[in-house]
C-alpha cells in the first residue's frame, strides 16, 4: 500500500509518523470496555491493571483480557508497517499496554526505548512504537526531538538523556504530536521522546502504547486469553503470531509498572482532592 511505504520513508527521515484517523472509534470503544471491566484485580482471581501515585493507570495485559486489542495487534496495516520498515518478517512485541495520565501527572524525561530490561542500549536492536490516542490531545501530549534516532544510540544512557544534548538541539528539534481520536503515532524506538506534562487538572489523557522489536529474546512476560489469539490469518501464518507474542522465547522477570496497595490509596486520595478543587482553564 502506498500510504504504508509514504509512512515507513517518512519514520526512516525523521523518526516518527502520524496516522490520522487509522483506528476505528468501535475498535477504541472495545478496548476501554475491556478494561475497565478488568480495571483492578485486589481480591480477584483475574488479570487486572495498576495505579501509580504519580498520576497514571496502566494496564499492560490487553493479550488476556480485550480481543479488540488483539485484532489491531494483528492487523494488516501494522504487519505492513513492521515488514516493511524492518525489511524483515521476524520481530516480536516486546510490551504493551493501555495507560491513562490525569490531572497531576507532571510527565517524563527526555528518553529513548531501544534498551534491554536492564537500561542499556541496545544499538543493534531495531524497534517501532505505535501510540494511539483516545481522545483529542494536545495537554500532555506526546513529544519528540524530530531526526534524532540517527545518532541517539551515541548517549552514555536511555533516560534523562537531555543531560549529554546541547539546548539548541532541543530548541530547534522538539515537535508536539497533538492529535484526536484514532490518531496513530509511530515511532522509531531511538527517537527521543517523552509523554508532555498535564498542565490543566480536569485532563485526563488515554492512549494505547505497543512497542514491536527485532530483537527476540527480549520482552515482557504477557499473558494470554487463548481464545482471544487466531491460529493463523491471511497475512500472518501461525509460526509469526506465535513468535509476536512471544511464545517459547526469553523474557524479563517481570511486567512493568509494578504497583502496591499504597500507591493505589495515595492515588484515590488525589484523585479526591482533584475532583473537589473548581477547574482552573
């Protein structure tokens, strides 16, 4: 598809393309039904989200709970995008998850995602992220340093990395990716990026985030809803979606974020305040 190759050449120049309006509203709507049907699982014998008390929810096991995830996971237009970007038709999802940051949420430092489980880099691997909005965004919306994937796998590490960049660099290269519903953001993993700071306490912004790897032996530990995972599709055979999701191959100790039951009361209590205090616009 033509759109698909415009798209690929733009994330090779730049780092980043936005798709608009590529996801479905039904697609979006299904997938937040999912999970708030499965939003929290204290006491529960079910696979379920986490609170931070930073201003974020977070629930990274769409695989087991929301088919509608699964579908998008597996779509054409996305296998496109990865074969066609990575010259390739083996590469894994290394995470994913469905997030929400309210009003407090003060955002992230300048970072890259092209890293092992342990921060370091991981210059060889090649990865593609797709963020995709819920909502009209532009409060807290994602950020970039357009073209920088060329030459970030040189920073002495992946997080705050603004530390070892000149302030024109930044000046001259930070572009905002405002965008509505069923926009879809893809970037290069050594991009460097960051989710932007919520500056108005009545926001609440929700996004789904996928990063896919070409490194295989790297990825979160994700669980599945067998029903939910085809045995095969007319794009993908059953050995790639088995490979996709991991099955068989090495993976971290862990899914991230990891909370605790005082994060989440921390958060509730915030969220309290938040809601009694009138909207400053």
């Amino acid at each position: 598809m033509k759109f698909i190759q415009e798209a690929v050449n733009a994330i090779h120049l730049d780092g980043v393309y936005i798709f608009k309006n590529i996801v479905g509203d039904d697609v979006l709507k299904s997938i937040a039904h999912d999970v708030e049907t499965n939003r929290i699982s204290m006491a529960q014998n079910k696979v379920g989200g986490v609170y931070l008390k930073n201003g974020q929810y977070f629930h990274s096991q769409l695989l087991s709970v929301s088919r509608a995830f699964v579908e998008f996971a597996l779509s054409e237009y996305v296998h496109d995008i990865c074969k066609a970007y990575f010259g390739m038709s083996i590469y894994r999802m290394k995470c994913h998850r469905y997030y929400e940051n309210y009003g407090w949420y003060k955002g992230q430092a300048w970072h890259i995602d092209n890293k092992n489980g342990e921060d370091q880099i991981l210059a060889c691997n090649r990865g593609l992220i797709f963020i995709v909005y819920f909502d009209e965004t532009d409060d807290g919306a994602f950020e970039y340093l357009q073209g920088s994937h060329g030459t970030s796998s040189n920073l002495q590490g992946s997080w705050a990395v603004d530390r070892w960049l000149d302030a024109d660099y930044i000046q001259t290269r930070k572009r905002r990716a405002l965008g509505n519903s069923g926009d879809m953001i893809v970037y290069d993993t050594s991009l460097i990026h960051r989710a932007g700071s919520i500056e108005k306490h009545d926001t609440l912004r929700r996004a789904l985030f996928m990063q896919v790897d070409t490194d295989m032996n790297n990825g979160e530990p994700m669980y599945v809803m067998p029903g939910n995972l085809p045995r095969s599709l007319p794009h993908l055979s059953e050995e790639a979606i088995l490979n996709f999701v991991g099955f068989g191959l090495p993976c971290l100790p862990r899914p991230w974020p990891s909370s605790d039951y005082a994060q989440y009361l921390e958060f509730e209590e915030k969220l309290k305040l938040l809601r009694s205090t009138p909207v400053n616009r």
